[in-house]
C-alpha cells in the first residue's frame, strides 16, 4: 500500500543555486560565521531594499532582539507591537526587559489597528522631554513594532506620522511580508530599521536566519558588534560590552544567495495562488480571503481566509480536521498576544478583533512549488466540506 502523499502549507522550494553556493562553501571549507556569502547576503538584501547593507543573524528572533536593543529599548521601558502575530516579536522585547503593550487587529487587512494606536498615544501617553511616556505607569514607551503580518503591509503612513509626533523609533518586523509594497515603496523601508526572518516556511528560507535592514550606517554597525559578541576589531579579544552570538554561518548565508536571486519569482508565484483561491472563494459562501488594501502589494506568504461558521456550515476548527482528513495541510492563525500565557498582565487596546480573527481563519496550503492540480484539490475539498 503506498503512502498517501500530503498537501503541505508551506514548504521551500530550493530549486535555484542553493546547492551550487552550499557545495562551494564546503569545497572551500569556509562553512562557518564569516565567509564571502555572508558578506554577498548582507550586500545583496540590502541592496534589494535600496540600502547599502543589512546584517545577517541566526534567526528573524535574534534580529529583532538585537534591532530592538540598538533602537535604545531596555529594562523597564513598553514597547508598542501587534495583538495578533507569531510570538517572537513580543519575546523578543522581553528579552529586553521591556514590556509589550499589544494594539488589536483591524478588521479589514487583519494588520495592527493604527486608529487604535492613536488612540492609545493621545488618551493614554504624554510627550515629556523629548519622549513618550504611558501616564498610569510613567514608563517610557520606547519603540513601536507594526508586524506585517501574512504578507501583507501594516498601514505604515498613518502609523509613521503617530511615531514621529511622539517620537518614537519604529522596528518593522517584516519577516512575515518580504516581497510586499505600501504605496508603491518596499515594506521594510518605512521604520527605522526592519526584521527579516529567513526560517523554513517564509517567503525565502535559509533553514533558520534573520537580518536586520536600514538606511543608517550607525544602526548596522551597532548592529553588528552586538551580534558579533561586541569584539573590537583587531587580533586582541577585547569586547567592549555585554554582546550576542547572533550571526548567520556561510553554508545558510549561501542559501540565502540563492534564494534571494528567485524572490520576484516567488512573490509572483504567491500572488497568483492567492488570485486562485479568491477567485474559487467568490462562489463559496462563508470563506472570506484576506482582503488586499489598494495601498498595498500583498506578497500573500501564507495565504489565509476567514470561515463565518453558519454560512460556511463548519467553524474553523472543524475545516482544518475536515482537510487533514483529505490528506490537506492546514493551520490556524496564532492565539491574540493579550490572550497568550506567556505574556499574561501586559496592556492590550482594542476591541477584541484579533480573538474574532484568531478563531475563524484558516491558513490554507500556499507553497511556491504548488502545483494547479494541487491547488484544485484544495479548492475541491473546500467545496466538499462547505455546507457543513
Ligand atoms: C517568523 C517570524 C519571526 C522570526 O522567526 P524566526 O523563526 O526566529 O526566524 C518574527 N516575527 C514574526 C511575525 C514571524 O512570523
């Protein structure tokens, strides 16, 4: 009896240089933290932003920790990030010392609410000395982190202008929507700097790998000494703080090459899964795509619909049983940070749209190596199933 074959969510696709680059590294044993494809990866990712360069680290987590830290976030200060994201953003603050005040969902693009942001800033903050503080507690609020999540851009301008009125930096945590436009302009150029997450399910994967993206030479450098156990340059061990060993090694950073030289591929490849599926959803009642802005260019990374239970006939606990049964990947969006054990007492503003999200949207199968037929099969399912 054969195995029956799985429609993955979202798996890589290393069909490009990936083992050409990785076999040079290995032939010319440069496998480690330094190596000529670090130095191309921070160049080129840069580059592709319209930057100089960007710093490569070990994982989109480590970028932001190490972003969050160089942007002057430390112990006792808040720290403003999305309600509804992956986890990471809001560890890493932790990690700081800091503590994340979490800003709902919208109902529309599912991204940070920035109405509500404003709405915090101007009821419950006070610009004192040159920054921002939360007036209940007096803590400094000292930094602003939109997640873009899914692929799809936070509304940056808006969110830009509450910023630079309090003046607050902003840490872009990009590393869900690599590839994706606001207004035209590259996501991951609006902040002060930006996050990258290169792990085995994003836009491109190094396996495991961040970087950290701005146009400040100052912020990079900084950036770089934190993540390179803050060694002064010279053959003398003499490390002038208290650093990380945040870097990303050679072999993964020759990876990152090679993926890098298919990004707009894969962008168009994601895009054209995503038309598929919202053309298909037109004729399904209750299964409701994520909306795309018309300020935005979505890279739709992992591509997602929300389920109204009585018009689609199931919740969507149930589709996700109901397509695993059918041999279908799929998944649910994270639990609301508010919601979250791990970050029990933090503040939360907003109206409960992140818990309405994280309850009725499913993650659907979306790989760059997806095939038509595979894409049907989903859709097929889908249809089978609605209707309860
Ligand atoms: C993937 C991801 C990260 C970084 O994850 P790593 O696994 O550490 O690379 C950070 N924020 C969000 C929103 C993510 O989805």
């Amino acid at each position: 009896m054969s195995e029956r074959k799985v429609i993955p969510l979202c798996i890589p696709y290393l069909h490009g240089n990936e083992l050409a680059y990785v076999t040079k590294c290995i032939e010319d044993n440069w496998v480690s933290s330094v190596g000529a494809y670090v130095d191309k990866f921070e160049d080129r990712f840069g580059a592709r932003l319209g930057f100089p360069r960007a710093v490569a680290t070990v994982n989109g987590t480590a970028a932001l920790h190490i972003a969050l830290k160089v942007a002057g976030v430390g112990v006792g200060d808040l720290v403003i990030v999305s309600d509804l994201t992956f986890i990471a953003p809001a560890n890493a603050i932790r990690h700081l010392g800091a503590e994340p005040v979490f800003i709902d969902a919208e109902p529309n693009h599912w991204q940070m609410d920035v109405a509500q942001l404003g709405f915090y800033l101007e009821t419950a903050c006070e610009r004192r000395g040159g920054g921002a503080f939360d007036k209940a507690s007096g803590k400094r609020i000292a930094a602003i982190v939109p997640v873009h999540i899914l692929g799809h851009p936070v509304d940056m301008d808006p969110l830009m202008v509450l910023a630079q009125d309090f003046a607050i930096p902003v840490i872009e945590d990009a590393t869900e929507s690599l590839g994706a436009q606001y207004l035209g302009q590259q996501v991951g150029t609006h902040g002060d700097a930006s996050c990258f997450s290169f792990n085995g399910n994003k836009l491109i994967t190094t396996g495991g790998g961040g970087m950290i993206a701005s146009m400040n030479e100052d912020f990079l450098n900084t950036a770089k000494h934190l993540t390179t156990q803050a060694k002064q340059a010279g053959t003398e061990y003499i490390h002038d703080e208290v650093g990380y060993n945040y870097r990303l090694v050679n072999v993964l950073a020759a990876m990152g090459v090679a993926q890098l030289e298919q990004l707009d591929g894969f962008v168009e490849k994601k895009r054209a899964i995503a038309k598929t599926y919202r053309a298909a959803f037109a004729t399904i009642p209750g299964i409701t795509a994520q909306a795309e802005a018309d300020w935005a260019s979505s890279a739709d990374w992992l591509f997602s619909a929300r389920i109204d239970q009585d018009a689609f006939g199931m919740d969507s606990r149930a589709l996700i049983l109901g397509l695993k049964a059918c041999g279908i990947e799929s998944r649910p969006l994270w639990q609301p940070m508010h919601l979250s054990p791990a970050h029990a007492g933090a503040l939360f503003i907003g109206t409960g749209v992140s818990k309405a999200l994280f309850e009725s949207v499913v993650s659907l199968p979306c790989s760059v190596g997806l095939t038509a037929g595979e894409q049907n099969t989903v859709i097929g399912a889908i249809k089978d199933l609605a209707g309860g």
